[in-house]
C-alpha cells in the first residue's frame, strides 16, 4: 500500500493539473511547460553536503554533482526528463544529488538539446558527446553508468543501442531507467487506460513526442522508439516503473525486448506509484527506497 505521503501528493498533483492543463497554455505548450518547471526548480536548494559545479562535456553543457563520499573515479551521465521539450539538470538536482549519495559516484547531468528547437537526432547526439568527452576525460568504460527518467530514460535506451551499433565504442558498465519513454507512437494498452489515473502527464504526451520526432521522422524509429530496438548485447539494467502511470506498459515491454535478447534486466514495479515518483526523494519513503535500491545496483556493477 503506498505511503500516507505518496497519496496525499497524489492527490496534491491531480488538483493542481485540474486548475492547470496543458492546454491553457496554448498552441505552443511546451514554453509554458517549460516555464512551469523552471520555476519549480528556482526553488530547489541542494542538500547539505552536495555540490554542484558546471561544465560542459563534448560541447554540451552540464554540471557535475558530487555528494560527500562519492567515488571521483566513478560516474553516472544521467538524462533527464522533461518529454524531450521541458527539464535541465536544476529541475531534477534532488533525484541527482539523492543518487550520488547512494550510489557513491559523480553525477554529470547534461543539459541536452530540447524539441521542438532541436528534435531528433539532437538529444540523442548530445548524449553521445557526452559519453564520449567522459572516455576522454580519462574514465573507463566500465567506471561510468547510464540513466535517466522518463525521455531521458529512453533516451538512455537509445543511446546504449547506437553505441553497441557504433564500431570500435565501449558501452557502459550498467544502466537503469525509470519509467522509461520507450515507445513515441504510443502503443502500449496503458496509454489509453491509465490516462486518468496519471496526474504527472495523462494523455499530454503524444504532443511532446511529435515535437521531438518532427514532421520527416518516424515516431517507431527505433532510436526515437527503443521498443522497436534489437536489445541483444547490452550491459546490465534496472528498470523501475510505478503502476498508475501510463508509461508501465513501455517500461514492462521494453524489459521483455531486453530478455528477448538474452539480456540481463531486472522490472521493479511499483504498486501505486505516479510517473517518475524518485523525483520526490524529500517527501516520499517510496523514493528515498527506490533510489537506494539503484544506488545498490549502480555500486555492484561499478565496482
């Protein structure tokens, strides 16, 4: 049963998007989407003992995050979400500083190109800057993890599948997504019956993922939709995905893809849990254990 924190903010979050609806904010919603966040991250104070320097990694901007006891010799690029037109690294320093506490590693959070400015392939090539300026920094394959959330978490996806395709690239040790945007056509049958259950982004979402496709790309891509993606040869992911949000049927299918391909994969589902809930490590019991859970993942296949 979820916690007495998990339902009231459940409730908090349905009354809020009741007043608010993407719709208000016009033809043009992601700015307001944008502005929205932003905002939110203004107030957002790093927790004692975390630190926070920017950077720019391959041409791409970022910035480090670093808790106390963290390992220097070991990294997280983490990708966030937003639904590829919305988030930076400020709107989600909570989840980044809560998972280099538990996982003992820097955190570079990259601030990626966002649709519809930039669509497809920006993001994703932003990414593999990234990863790239990290093997050239000096860190090994095997010292650096990959995550993310939400697009950020297929978006992790899709860029494990374009270096395994890439000749000559190291993958990364581990990986881990939470409630991964894995399929932009938006097949999967929770979609449609879980909209209403969703408060964090119901049915709003088929909007954003034309905007990241744009009016020439396919939206089953399999770099766009990693749910159509050959999942063979990938290092070890988590998966966490919790059971009101409309993106569960991607992140179960996506976990099937990988076990379809021999893959190692572990699916945490969460019963009663909204969309990306670890972003709420300060208010939710459920978070502060989800993200300790990866924390323990990322410190096994890191070490």
């Amino acid at each position: 049963m979820a916690s007495l924190q998990s339902r009231l903010l459940y409730q908090l979050i349905r009354y809020w998007r009741r007043r608010h609806p993407i719709g208000e904010f016009g033809p043009d919603g992601y700015r307001g989407v944008r502005a929205a966040i932003d905002r939110g991250a203004a107030q957002a104070r790093l927790p004692p003992g975390v630190y926070r320097e920017a950077t720019r990694a391959g041409g791409v901007p970022g910035e480090w995050i670093h808790a106390a006891g963290a390992r220097a010799d070991k990294v997280l690029l983490y990708l966030h979400g937003g639904g590829y037109v919305a988030g930076s690294p400020a709107t989600h320093r909570a989840l980044t500083a809560a998972l280099s506490r538990e996982a003992r590693v820097r955190v570079l959070a990259l601030d990626y190109r966002l649709a519809p400015e930039h669509p497809y392939p920006a993001a994703l090539d932003d990414a593999l800057s990234a990863y790239t300026w990290l093997l050239n920094q000096g860190f090994s394959a095997r010292s650096i993890a990959l995550g993310g959330d939400s697009a950020g978490g297929g978006l992790t996806a899709a860029t494990l599948v374009r270096l395994r395709d890439t000749p000559g690239a190291s993958l990364p040790a581990a990986a881990f997504m939470l409630s991964p945007w894995a399929d932009l056509a938006g097949t999967g049958e929770s979609v449609r019956t879980r909209a209403t259950l969703d408060p964090m982004i119901g049915g709003d979402i088929a909007a954003f993922g034309r905007y990241y496709v744009g009016p020439a790309g396919d939206p089953r891509d399999p770099l766009i939709s990693p749910i159509h993606a050959d999942m063979r040869g990938l290092p070890p992911l988590l998966i966490q995905v919790g059971t009101r949000e409309v993106l569960h049927d991607d992140a179960v299918r996506l976990a099937e893809r990988v076990r379809a391909g021999q893959g190692r994969v572990e699916l945490e589902v969460w019963d009663d849990m909204i969309h990306v809930f670890q972003v709420f490590p300060s208010l939710l019991p459920e978070a502060r254990r989800a993200i300790r859970r990866i924390g323990q993942f990322l410190q096994t296949e890191l070490a």
